[in-house]
C-alpha cells in the first residue's frame, strides 16, 4: 500500500481581513480559515491596521498594540504595520501605499521566514501589493477573492485597473464561489489558474441547538419571533432596506424585534433612521460579539436575515444553515450557489416591501430544512491548501525549467 506524501510549505499570508489586538472580532472568518492551514502549514501573517482605525480606537479608549506591533493569533505569529493612505482622494495609488505600509515587515518576513509562497485574501489593495512584492523575491504567489472586491471594482476606476492586474499578474486566484469564478476570469485572470472553493463552517462550534435554551441565556422575550442581522454595518450590506422593511412590518404585526449584531461606519446613521421610523423599541443594537457567541443567537433567532446589495458567498448564512437557523437574504452574488444548504428563502436587493412580505411569510410558514447542509471548514480548507502546494509547485518547476543549463 502507498503511502501518501503529504508537502508541507512555509506560507507567508498578507490581509487586511484579519483580527488584531485593537480589532479582536475582525474577520473572524479569515482567522478560523487560517488556523486550519496553519495546521497543515507553516503559517506567517502580516495583518495591517489602517491608521484611521488606529487613531479612532485610541481616541475612543480602545486597547493598544504592542510597541513592536505584533502578536500572535492561534498559535500564528502576525505583524501588524500600520496601513496610511489619503481617504477618499488619490485612490489610484492607494495599491502604492498598501505596499510601502507594508513592505519592511514583507521584506523582514522573506529574510528571517524564508516562504515558499505568498497568499493575499483581498484583490485590492492587498493583493496588487503581494503581487509586486511576491515579483521582487521571486515567489510564487496566490489571491483569494470574497465578494466585494471584485464585485464592485467599477465604482472607482482606480480600483478596478489595480484589481485587474493583481488578478491577472497572480500566479492563482481562489474564488468563493462560481459566480465570483467567472468574474474574476472577465477581469482577465487566465482560467486555467482558478479555482472555486466553496468555503464551510466549523461543525465544532455551529450546530443544531435548543431555541427555548439560547434564549433564556441571551435573555430575550421568548414569546417574540426574533429576527436576526449579523455582519458589518455598512452600506453594502442592505441594513438600511431592512429598517424600511421593519417600519412596513411594524404596520402590519406586533410580534417581533430585530437584532442586529456587528460594527461599521453606517452604525449611528442606522441608529438615527430606525428612531426617525418609530422603530427605536423594536430594534437592539449589540455592537460586535465573540466569534464563539453567534451560534447563542442563532439558535435564537426565528429568522436570519440578510438584505445585501452585494455578496461573495457569506459565512453567515452557511453558519445559520449549519445551525438550522432558516434564513433570508438578497439574491446576489453567489447567494443562490448555497440556497440549498439550508432553509432559505431569496428576495431581490433593495426592495423593502419584498423584503417586508418574505420576512411575514417566512415567520408564518416556517421553512423546511434542507437534507444536507454545509461542509466542514477543514475540508474547505484543505482545497484550499492543495491548490496552494499545486501552484507553487507549478510555479518553481517553471522557474528550474527557465533557468538556462549549465555549461
């Protein structure tokens, strides 16, 4: 019987999508992803902070950084430079920029870590920066994309030149979903080098659970249906639509609140609409929770919801499938790719009276679930790993191949 050959890389990852000690609930997704390939690889993180966040969590009492910017994360050894860049103006060079905030720790990392490989998880900025800098040690180097990275390149011409050439100067790109897939490939990346790795959740931590239970430990009314949003408080994500949807279903029935959980920019702007919509007493706030907190809530919730004007594939929802949580979400993006998984129902964006009746008929005719569900992370991971191993091993036996004979 063979035995299998299992190669182990040393991988050197470069995200913003990453937690650090002044954003400890940031992207936990990325950071479960990364700690699977760490157990499989040899794993180094360099994990930039934007100095706008920096300076408004300083100035707000948050928790510092360590002097020389580093921590460590699941074992995982991660840098964390501080990203400067000029918000909202010469947004052409913000890939320039990325870079320079980035490059001594890149360069010490290649010195001292000596990496097969670079892995980068945003198109960019993150991903037009490894590039270059992958290019300058001769590395092999991989972009995972999530969504909006590539999904809304149009909105700044900047921006879509700089992803463009980060999907298309990479040696693979990874997509979410086949949605992204083929995005990527009308970016220009050669399809030959893409891959499409549905990402899963972890089983250990999301499953079925007892609603009556989760809600006596959050403390919630459990004669309400409650309704549930978690993610960043942002524009994309739709939060506003929901509000508008609330305020047509507060019209027609008394029997819900609405809980949203996360952070963003948008928060006190959601804050002001649900108050001038006389939604203040149906709508709670809880700010960002622990990672190891949401599946408490979505036992909970009656209904998950998820109103986006753009989507990758989100971890939520698979989370919510994983827990037998039915939920409901816009269909965009590779949504539709992952209906299947759970009890899911899908309305098209930015219509807050379709929003309003799905949300009405899901509480009132509960959803079937679904036979199977998502798979476990580590197996997602695991795809990802081998495609990692496969390109670089591509990538190094092109280079001996290039490299003229000895004479």
């Amino acid at each position: 019987m063979q035995r299998e050959i299992r190669v182990t890389m040393k991988i050197l990852a470069l995200t913003n999508l990453y937690p650090n000690p002044m954003q400890p609930h940031r992207a936990a997704f990325n950071r479960h992803r990364f700690r699977f390939l760490a157990e499989m690889h040899d794993v180094r993180l360099i994990a930039p902070i934007a100095w706008r966040d920096e300076w408004s969590l300083r100035r707000n009492g948050g928790p510092a950084i360590a002097r020389d910017r580093r921590s460590t994360s699941d074992g995982i050894p991660v840098a964390h430079p501080r990203y400067w860049y000029t918000p909202g103006v010469l947004r052409g060079m913000y890939g320039r920029f990325f870079l320079e905030s980035v490059r001594r720790s890149f360069d010490r990392h290649v010195r001292e870590f000596a990496p097969d490989m670079v892995f980068a998880t945003w198109a960019y900025p993150d991903g037009w920066a490894a590039v270059r800098l992958a290019r300058r040690h001769g590395l092999p180097v991989v972009l995972q994309v999530h969504g909006s990275d590539v999904r809304r390149v149009d909105e700044y011409a900047a921006r879509r030149e700089g992803t463009r050439t980060a999907l298309t100067e990479a040696d693979g790109v990874i997509a979410v979903s086949a949605d992204l897939g083929r995005r990527v490939v009308e970016l220009g990346a050669d399809p030959d080098r893409v891959a499409v790795v549905m990402d899963g959740v972890d089983k250990a931590v999301f499953g079925p659970g007892d609603r009556a239970e989760a809600r006596r430990a959050l403390g919630l009314d459990p004669a309400t249906r409650h309704l549930l949003f978690i993610g960043n408080l942002v524009h994309i994500k739709g939060i506003d639509v929901l509000l508008q949807a609330c305020r047509r279903l507060a019209d027609a029935r008394g029997d819900w609140h609405l809980h949203l959980i996360g952070e963003g920019s948008d928060r006190a702007r959601l804050a002001q609409q649900a108050q001038a919509l006389g939604l203040a007493d149906r709508i709670s706030f809880h700010g960002s929770r622990p990672h190891h907190e949401l599946p408490r809530w979505l036992h909970a919730a009656d209904l998950f919801v998820l109103p986006s004007r753009s989507e990758g594939v989100p971890n939520v929802l698979l989370e919510a499938s994983a827990c037998g949580t039915p939920w409901l979400a816009s269909d965009v993006g590779g949504i539709p790719e992952i209906a299947a998984l759970g009890a899911s129902t899908l309305v098209p964006p930015e219509r807050a009276d379709a929003l309003a009746d799905a949300i009405a008929g899901c509480l009132d005719a509960p959803l079937p679930q679904p036979a199977t569900g998502p798979r476990d992370r580590r197996e997602a991971v695991a795809a990802i790993a081998d495609f990692l191993v496969r390109t670089t091993t591509r990538v190094r036996t092109t280079q001996s191949l290039s490299r003229p004979a000895p004479v």
